[in-house]
C-alpha cells in the first residue's frame, strides 16, 4: 500500500537574536540546488524544544528533543533547578505516558514507535546528564 506523506515547513524571517551559523543546506525533496542558509545551532534549537516542553505537553517534543541530545553538540551547561523544572515537565503518571503516546504514535511508523514510558525514562536520563 502507498501512502503520501505531506510535509510541512515554516519559515519566519526574524533578526538574527538566536545564535546561528552558515550552512550549506540541500532539501533532498525540493528540486531546488543547494543554498547557503542561516541556520539556528544544534544548541539553540534544543533551548527552543526545552522552552516547548516546559510550555505545552506534545509528544513531538519530547520525541524530538530525545533524537536532539544525541546529535553531538556542546553541553548547555544547564543548572540544577533548570535540569529539575525539565524534568518535572516530562510525564511519569502512566495515564499520561498513555495519552501522549495515542495523540503522537498517528505520526510515526507503527515499527519506530517506542515504548513511550522507557523511552521518556531514557529522556531524563539525557537531560540529567546534560
């Protein structure tokens, strides 16, 4: 069975305020050469997901902030009472693990899906070694 996946990209210009740098960037799925972009820094986009994940409680947060950490950057250097307040804002009850896990598993392949509460369990780790 085929299926067509719609993607959706958001674009804002703004002043360069978030630490950024130059990229060569190539979408592999807009038959466009490549550009050269400014592009928010590994860093700078994991204080953006923290500030989400503090904020609203979506899955894809903390899906994308999990795959995040491990793509290698410089540490945050993140406090104490910072690393606790993230912390907090990831859910351990089981009947919210299980509402997250139903509103975001629509939008991941039923073979990549993880098991939400070991998952986010290794998500603490993460931050907590952060």
């Amino acid at each position: 069975m085929q299926h067509k996946d719609r993607i959706q990209l958001e674009f804002q210009l703004s002043k360069k305020a978030a630490p950024h740098e130059k990229k060569i960037v190539q979408f592999g799925f807009v038959p466009h050469t490549t550009v050269l972009l400014d592009v928010y820094t590994i860093e700078e986009i994991i204080r953006q997901k923290i500030a989400c994940v503090l904020s609203r409680k979506e899955g894809k947060d903390y899906f994308d902030l999990y795959y995040l950490l491990d793509l290698g950057h410089k540490p945050l250097h993140l406090g104490k009472l910072e690393k606790e307040k993230i912390l907090a804002a990831i859910p351990s009850d089981e009947k919210e693990i299980r509402f997250l896990a139903n509103v975001i598993n629509h939008y991941i392949p039923r073979n990549k899906r993880p098991m939400w509460g070991m998952f986010l369990e290794e998500l603490r780790e993460k931050i907590w070694k952060e």
